[in-house]
C-alpha cells in the first residue's frame, strides 16, 4: 500500500499546467470583471468542460442512441448507458465545433449546455451560470474563455487527470477565489497532507476494519467542500482493500463548492443523492442516519447567529436532537459540528474532526462548551488530539 508521502507526492501532478491555463482565462477577464468575481466564470468553466471531457469519446453513441429514443417519454436510462456516466449530452456540439463558428458562438454554447442531463443542469443553475453567460456576451468574451479551455493544457479527460487529480485542481481554485474575497480564516481547503493524517487516524482506531470477510463503510463529510475528504478517505480503503464497499455521504452550503462536489460523484459513479445542499447547522439532510467514519473540517470562529432559530429549538429536543449537551458562544459554532457528527457516529464509528484551539479551553466551568467537553470526556469518546502545525491552513495562523 502506498503511504501517505508517496500519495501526497503525486497527488497534484497536473496542477500547474491547469493552473497556467486558468490563470490565461482570469486574464482575459481583466475589466470585464473585478478580481474576486473570476471564479464566478472560472469554476463552472471548469466544471463544464470536465463534463465534456468525459463524456467526448462516447459523444457519438449518444447521438446515435438520442435519435432512436428522442419520442420516448422515458429516455435517461437508454442515454446513460451510451455515455458510460450518469450524465450525459445530446448536443452535436463540442467545443471544437463551438469554436470553428466564432458568429454563433453565444446560441450555440447555450444549445450545447441545454443538451445536458438535468443532474448537470441542477450544478448549473446552482452557480448561476446563465448570468455570467449574458455578462461574458455582452463583453465580447465568451468565445475567447471557450478557446481557452480548448488548449492541450485544458485537458481534462480521466485519462490525463485522475478523479484525484482534479478534484485537487478544484481545491485551489476555490482557495485561490476565496482568498480574493477574503474568506473568513479556517473556512476552506484543507491541504492533503491533513487529509491523509485524519484518513490514518480512522482507520487505525478502527478495531472493526478487518474482521469482515470485507471493508464495507460508510463515510460522512458534514462541510464537505468540493468532496475531497471523501474521496481521500475512499481511496485509503480502497488500497486496503481493493474491492471495498464505500459509500459516501456529504452536506455543503457553497453552491459552487456543492456543484464541484456533485459533479465529482457523479464522474466517479456514486450517488450523487448522497451530495445534499444546505447548511447543516440549520438544515440537516441527514437526519436519522449513522455513519461508521465521519472525516470533516467545519469552519471555525465563524457565527451561528443565522442559524439561532433552529439551533436553539433543536437544543431544546434534549436527547432527541443533535445539541443536547450544550449550546457554544454565538462567535463560534464549530463546536455544534463536533455535536452533530457525534450524534450520526454508529456505536463503534469514528471522527476525525479539525478544530481550533479554543475547543480545548473556552467558557468557564459549566458553560456550554465546557458542558460539551464533559459529555465527550464523561464517554470517554475522545482518542487522542493531534496539534497540527501553526499556518497549516491559509489566510490563518491559528493553532489547530
């Protein structure tokens, strides 16, 4: 089995010719658009042309299969097994033969993007895609952005860039987008490195692992992100055993990050039902559900005072809902998200969480987060808390 430094290592490998490519494009958005808006074209660009990548060499079966099913009133099934995903494209265009028509490039990119499967079309809508369609129109800049992708460094098929790969390519554009908003401190990426620790860490206090026939485990990621917790933690399993069950399950209340999420499950063949929108905190789309690992970095020192209302009434249910043991300060919530994975462990599941340090030390005896550090330490739950390094996530030097 490789270990982590080796994968650590490799992971990555065409990140800087994708990280040429893109930033080319973000130069060709200079006017048009402010700085912290280039992601706004950027990561559905890449989203989209990831689609097409995958699905090109199968574009034709498509067509071919459309045409004999396009009168049937139920047709995704047929369509899904000539792409090979469960997405697919019944538009002739591709982006060679969007840019060999510079006259026409406006209706017919959006001819091709209504050719997609509406999966594709819910990650599309989600990041407000039509909008920067008409911005980049009205710029003159559309045509450029799609031949921009069309260079052999905007490659991005399975064959030249893995699932891991890419999915590390989408991590640093979305750091590289929420540095230049300013992002709050601690509230995204999580270096590989990190990731491989806690993925470690699960599976070498999991007593249960190897006395199946099998690994078979379940894995949830309250803040998912772009899903890259998850698919390393699959990946660790998988190595341990190659044929092992794995499923995946994960919440995220950035619309962009969630599309890069959902887009990533459904190339790698999950379920992408098990990508829920929303804020966890407020909106639990996995209520009732156990979990065997829990691998998740939610953002700390941020409010939940957007999310008081309910926070408060699911305090409220005691032992029926996730916040039972205490409520933190408002100034930070991180400490419901420990709760919330606590209450979806099953009775031998394990966490990995990151936190701040302040988990270890605010609120004086008898508060809220000293009332939850009882509850974990009464339990005996907790196995261990590992220091990471000081600047060991960007825009904060916080002690994690």
């Amino acid at each position: 089995m490789a270990n982590s430094d080796e994968l650590i290592a490799s992971v990555g490998k065409n990140s800087n010719d994708t990280a040429a490519l893109v930033w080319s494009v973000a130069d060709d958005l200079v006017g048009a658009y402010k700085p912290h808006e280039y992601g706004l074209v950027i990561l559905p660009m890449t989203v989209i042309k990831r689609f097409h990548d995958c699905l090109l060499p199968t574009h034709q079966a498509v067509l071919d299969t459309y045409k004999k099913v396009e009168k049937l009133a139920v047709k995704d099934g047929f369509l899904r097994k000539a792409s090979g995903y469960q997405f697919y494209n019944t538009s002739p265009f591709t982006f060679k033969t969007l840019i060999a028509d510079p006259e026409n490039i406006v209706d017919n990119f959006k001819a091709y993007l209504s050719g997609f499967s509406d999966n594709i079309q819910d990650i599309l809508a989600r990041m407000d895609f039509d909008s920067q369609i008409k911005h980049m129109e009205e710029a003159g800049l559309l045509y450029q952005v799609i031949s921009d992708f069309c260079t052999d460094k905007g490659d991005f098929s399975p064959e030249k860039i893995s699932a891991v790969d890419m999915g590390y390519v989408f991590e640093n554009l979305v750091r590289r987008f929420s540095e230049s908003y300013n992002e709050e401190a601690g509230a995204h990426f999580t270096s590989r490195d990190i990731i491989y620790l806690m993925s470690d860490l699960l599976v070498a206090g999991d007593e249960s692992a190897f006395t199946e026939d099998g690994i078979s485990k379940t894995v949830y990621d309250m803040t998912m992100g772009t899903s890259q917790m998850l698919t390393c933690m699959e990946e660790r399993l998988k190595q341990m055993d190659a044929d092992a069950d794995v499923t995946v399950f994960g919440q995220e209340f950035n619309p962009f990050t969630f599309g890069i999420a959902k887009a990533d499950m459904l190339i790698r063949g999950g379920d992408p039902n098990n990508m829920q929108f929303g804020d966890t905190l407020s909106d639990d789309k996995f209520s009732g559900y156990k979990f065997d690992y829990i691998i998740s970095n939610p953002p700390f020192g941020i409010s939940w005072k957007r999310e008081e209302k309910e926070v408060t009434a699911e305090f409220k249910k005691g032992t029926a809902g996730r916040f039972a043991p205490g409520l933190p300060a408002k100034g930070d919530g991180q400490l419901l998200f420990m709760l919330n994975g606590l209450a979806k462990l099953k009775d031998d599941g394990q966490m990995a969480i990151i936190q701040n340090g302040s988990s270890l030390f605010n609120g004086d005896a008898g508060s809220g987060p000293s009332e939850i550090r009882r509850y974990l330490i009464e339990n005996d739950w907790l196995d261990a808390i590992v220091q990471l390094p000081n600047n060991a996530f960007y825009n904060t030097g916080i002690a994690t």
